[in-house]
C-alpha cells in the first residue's frame, strides 16, 4: 500500500467517472475500489477508472479494510443512508450535493460522523478551486464597495424523461435539490463574507416556480434577504437553460463571474471581470493547473485530521439544508417520501 488515502467510489455514473479522473491527477489520493450495485458496472468502471477491487455492493465496499475515504456519487436518495453506514464503517466521507434531502435528514447524518469521529464534506467542488477564494477576497477587501445585490443562476435543461434522476420525485428530482444549491450556498458565502463571517443564512426568502407533472420544480427563482441589506436573486430548473453566471453588485461597482460553479470547465485558466466605478474594467485570471475534482480530493486529505474542511463546513451544508427547505416551502416541493416520513430512511 503506498502513502496516499485509499479511495473507494460508491456507485458508477457519471460524476462517479469524473471524480475518478480527477483522482488521478491528485497528490494525496489515489482509486482502490468502486461499489455498484452489478458486478459487471463495478468491473467495467475499475477497468476504465484504474480501481483495483470492484464490489456487488456498496457494503462490500464498506466492508473493505483498506478503504480510508469513500466518495458517494449516488443519487440523492441514498446520501443519508450510505453517509450513516460509511461512518458507522469508519470511513471518512466526501458526499456528492445535496448531502440530504431536508435539514432533519442533514442532523442525523452529521450525529453518526460525530459518532464515530469520521471526516465529512458536502461535495461542494467550486468551494475548492482558487477562484472562489479570489471572489471571496475582492468582497472582504471592498473592491466594489458594500454589497448590495446577489444574482447567481444555476440550471439547464435534459430530454423530458419523468423516471430519469433529474425529473423523477422518488429520485428527489428537480432543480433546487440538484444545483439549486450552488446558489445558495454562492450567496451564502459572499453574504457571509460581507458580513465579516464565513458564511450567513437568509433573514427571508420569496420564490416561485413551476412544478411539473412528477411533481418536482422544474425551474424556479427565489429573492433572499441577509444581513447587512443585501438582497440575492437565485435561480434553478432542469428544464431550462439560462446563463449560468453569478454577478456580485456593490456601492462602488460590479463582479462578474460567467463561469462560478465549474471554473475553467475542467482545469487550466478562468476570468472573470471587476468593474469599478468610473474606471476601467479589469480581467482577472486565475490560473489552475489542476483537475477541479483533484482539488477537491486534495481539500479533504488536507483536512481530515480536523474532520470538516473549511472550504465547506459542517454550519455551511446545514445553512445550505434549512435554505433549501425554506426554498421548497415557498413552492410547496415535498418529496412523496417525505410524506410518509419524518425520519431519514435506512434501507
Ligand atoms: N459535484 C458535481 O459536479 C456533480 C455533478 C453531477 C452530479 N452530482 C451529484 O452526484 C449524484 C449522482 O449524479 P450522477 O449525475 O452521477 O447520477 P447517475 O449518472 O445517474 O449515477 C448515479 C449512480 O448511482 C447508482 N444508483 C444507485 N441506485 C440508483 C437508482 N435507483 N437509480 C439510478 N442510479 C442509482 C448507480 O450506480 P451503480 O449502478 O453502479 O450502483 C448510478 O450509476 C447526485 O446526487 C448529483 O447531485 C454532482
């Protein structure tokens, strides 16, 4: 065994295979093991990906001694049952977005890392990358003045399949839930940070949106008031395409950041754009050589003997949770298995 953490995947889709890939351009960690559900998924992604051991199962996976860190890349759905049974297992955790499907779930998951003393970040992979600190810095210096005005949009638009992950309600289908978040938690970040914190909750929130047949918001905007008086428009659906970009408007003049979520797609380069007042716009780069998941890799190798990273900590996800909630309140969002359930689920 070398000197780097032991990863192991559970599940084989899509960010499962980007992660792996970034995997490998990280310097702390390296791929030993894939769960699947089918051992013919498990072996197919550990010859594609480089894992060693590919498992029938996701507690087989657990199981695996040798298995420091696990990456859950399941759908929705199964983040509080797998991030429960990967700490009771002692495994330190990286959980893809949103780590639960409400706050309530979000307190039973973060009791079991407690628990058994275990790392656990919420996937959050734009909190990782040089970018985000930049902006958070330009906020915290005043390079526009005070903040005022928040616009952050995330959302896109998939071939109409109501059983497909996206679209279906016992999958926890629908915008917010999926990238919803990035918003929230972009907005919570500067808010905070223009408030002297790390991060901060809405005072009040507003939306609407459009339900659709599954019963899941199709697309949606939402207008939240922080500390400080400064307002954020936020926006997310899967079934419309809209520019993906957050804009950050102060006394003193405006950033803007086309690509916030995924900064310079993968790796390499990313700008974005600071205009003061009276002066002329200035191009900010940011150089990345690395893969943006690497990153996020590296992030919580760098972190686990203190168990949460600051780049998204344990009060970040939980603000993010109850924003959530407040958000799918307002458009009366309640999943089917919400209904029949108070209590997180585990299979
Ligand atoms: N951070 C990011 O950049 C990013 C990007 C995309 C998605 N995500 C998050 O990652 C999670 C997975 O998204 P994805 O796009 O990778 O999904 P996906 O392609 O559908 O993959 C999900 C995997 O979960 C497993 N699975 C277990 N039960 C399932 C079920 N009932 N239906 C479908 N799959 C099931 C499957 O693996 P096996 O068959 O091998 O068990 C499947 O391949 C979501 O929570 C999403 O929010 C994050």
């Amino acid at each position: 065994m070398s000197s780097k953490i032991n990863w192991g995947i559970l599940g084989t889709g899509k960010i499962a295979k980007t992660f792996a890939t970034g995997l490998k351009g990280s310097s702390t960690g390296e791929l030993l093991a894939v769960g699947s559900r089918t051992q013919d998924s498990a072996n197919a992604f550990g010859a594609e990906n480089g894992a060693s051991r590919c498992y029938a199962s996701y507690a087989a996976l657990l199981a695996d001694r040798d298995v420091e860190c696990v990456y859950i890349s399941l759908p929705h759905t199964y983040h509080v049952e797998w991030s429960i049974k990967a700490a009771a297992a002692g495994k330190h955790i990286l959980c893809e977005k949103p780590m639960a499907l409400n706050h309530v779930e979000a307190i039973a998951v973060f009791d079991a890392i407690k628990k058994h003393d275990v790392f656990f970040m919420e996937a959050f992979m734009y909190r990782c990358h040089p970018q985000t600190r930049k902006i958070a810095e330009l906020v915290r210096t005043k390079a526009i003045g005070d903040i005022r005005v928040i616009d952050a949009a995330f959302s896109f638009t998939v071939p109409y399949d109501p059983r497909s992950r996206l679209l279906a309600n016992d999958l926890a289908g629908g915008g917010i839930l999926d990238v919803g978040c990035y918003p929230i938690t972009m907005a919570n970040k500067i808010a905070g940070v223009a408030n002297g914190m790390e991060f901060v909750e809405p005072i009040d929130l507003k939306a609407l949106g459009h339900l659709g047949k599954t019963g899941v918001d199709e697309y949606t905007c939402a207008v939240a008031k922080y500390p400080g008086d400064i307002v954020a428009r936020l926006s997310t659906g899967v079934q419309v395409d809209q520019e993906n970009a957050l804009r950050i408007y102060g006394t003193e003049g405006r950033i803007v950041v086309p690509t916030p979520w995924k900064p310079s797609e993968i790796c390499g380069s990313s700008h974005f754009v600071v205009h003061r007042l009276g002066e002329q716009s200035q191009t900010i780069t940011i150089e990345n050589p690395k893969h943006l998941y690497a990153l996020e890799a590296d992030a919580v190798a760098a972190n686990i003997s203190r168990r949460e990273c600051p780049f998204m900590s344990w009060g970040d996800s939980m603000a993010n949770l109850r924003t959530m909630d407040r958000w799918r309140n307002e458009i009366g969002l309640v999943y089917d298995i919400e209904k029949s359930n108070s209590t997180p689920k585990v299979r």
